[in-house]
C-alpha cells in the first residue's frame, strides 16, 4: 500500500515538473498560430504569422544553417585529429595532456559575450572579416569545438583502439592507414554525436552570435530577438514555432545517439 502510494506521488510529480517546462513551450507555439493570443483561440487559427515570419527573417534562417554545417565540418577536420592527439599522448605526457584539453574547454567556461569581445579586439580592425559570416563561424567554432572533442575522445579511450593500430601497424600499416581505415570507422559513433551537438548548439546560439553580428549577418536565434522586441507577440511565437521545428528533430537524433553510443561502449 505505501509503495503504491509513493509510485503516484512520484508519477505526480514527474507530470507537475514536466507540464511546469512543456506547458510554456506548447503556449508560446500555440501563439505562432493564433490570430490574436490575446484574446484566445476564439479569435481563430493561422498561419499568416508563421508566413510573415518566413519572408521577413527567411535569410536569417539560412545563414544559421550554412553557418551550422560551416562549423560542423570545421570541428570534425580539427576536432577528431585533436582528440586522436590527446588519446595518443595522454599516457605518454598526461600532465601536459590535460593541460591542452583544460585550454580547450575555455570557451565553454567562458561566457560568450567575453568571447565574443575578445575576438573583436583581436579581429575588430579587419572591417571585411569582421562584417562577414566567416567572424559568426570563428566563434560558433571555438565555442562548439569542446563538444566534438569530448565525446570522440571518450570513445576513443573506453575502445581497445590501441590494440587495433598496434595489429594493423604490424601488418605494415602506416599512419594515414591506421588513422582512416582502423581510427575513423571505430570512432563513428562518437562523430555522430559529437556532429549533431555541434550543429544543434550552432544553431541555437545567441550569446557569441549577438555581439559579432551585423544587420547583413543576423542569425536565428538574433533574428528571433529582434522579431520579439520589435514586433507582435505572434510573430516572435510563429518564430519560435519554426525553430522548434528546426531544433526539435536535431535533440532527438542526438538522444539516439548517445544511447547507441552508450550501448557500444558497454560491449
């Protein structure tokens, strides 16, 4: 009895933290396509909000999905060598190992707007470089970089990767040869996960973004803080509706992930 008492205490409050964090959420996209959210679904349903939306921050949408993709393959040809790096010599020289991956976990420690500014300071005086997307893409980059290394580097050091390059080397292997045909296809999964961090935390941020942007290179998520502060409240929801959209399929993909990856690395 007090086991069945405890389980629907548990279950009701598992749905009062979830409906806490959902019900603003599904409030916000229900306001994406009301006509007027302040009087309620009574003044009736559209999708002209999610249209304005479209033609007057389209652009803004995809300069955050080439900036996304822009990143990703930045942070898989820097972020896998650094990791295979680091799982090389962290047994070799683990102090100064550790050192070098503590330095590159800085920018996430960092707050953005620090990064940001320091790269304006550094790169401010550069008027072409810094009105360009290639400004927004150096910063997305050294913020998301971590989180390829990190999983990649986990899967390299709970894999048996050492025994294969030692077998494939003694085979007459060389290193390119270990690195592309043994290295690469036994660290897939942590590239996967790694790949869809990058792209989903690429998309979605707004700190480093905000301060390097320009009005000819906004981003999303600077576009949708424009749309709130300077439009009506159903546009800026319509907004938001569409980068849930974007954001939403990206988190799951990424749980799936993670739990393939979980599953290898137990066996």
């Amino acid at each position: 009895m007090k086991q069945s008492i405890r389980f629907y205490l548990q279950l009701a409050f598992t749905l009062l933290v979830c409906a806490f964090l959902v019900v603003p959420v599904l409030l916000s996209m229900l306001a994406g396509v009301t006509e007027n959210f302040f009087i309620g679904l009574s003044s009736g349903l559209t999708l002209r909000w999610v249209q304005q939306v479209w033609e007057t921050y389209q652009m803004t949408i995809w300069r955050s999905i080439a900036i996304a993709l822009a990143c990703l393959l930045v942070t898989v040809v820097v972020g896998v060598p650094l990791a295979y790096m680091l799982a090389r010599y962290k047994g070799g020289n683990s102090r100064l190992a550790r050192v070098f991956e503590e330095l590159l976990m800085m920018p996430v420690a960092v707050p953005g707007l620090a990064t940001a500014l320091a790269l304006i300071m550094a790169y401010g005086q550069y008027r072409a470089f810094r009105g360009s997307l290639l400004f927004i893409l150096v910063g997305h980059v050294l913020f998301t970089l971590p989180f390829m290394v990190r999983p990649v580097l986990a899967v390299m050091q709970s894999s048996q990767l050492a025994v294969l390059e030692e077998a494939a080397a003694s085979l007459g292997a060389g290193l390119r040869q270990r690195f592309f045909g043994v290295v690469i296809p036994n660290v897939m999964s942590g590239i996967l996960a790694g790949a869809l961090m990058v792209v989903t935390l690429s998309i979605g941020e707004f700190n480093i973004t905000w301060m390097l942007h320009t009005p000819l290179t906004m981003t999303l998520p600077v576009g949708l803080a424009d749309s709130y502060a300077s439009m009506r409240l159903e546009v800026g929801s319509a907004y938001t509706l569409i980068f849930l959209l974007m954001i939403v399929p990206l988190l799951v993909a990424m749980q799936w992930v993670t739990q393939t990856t979980r599953a290898r690395v137990r066996l």
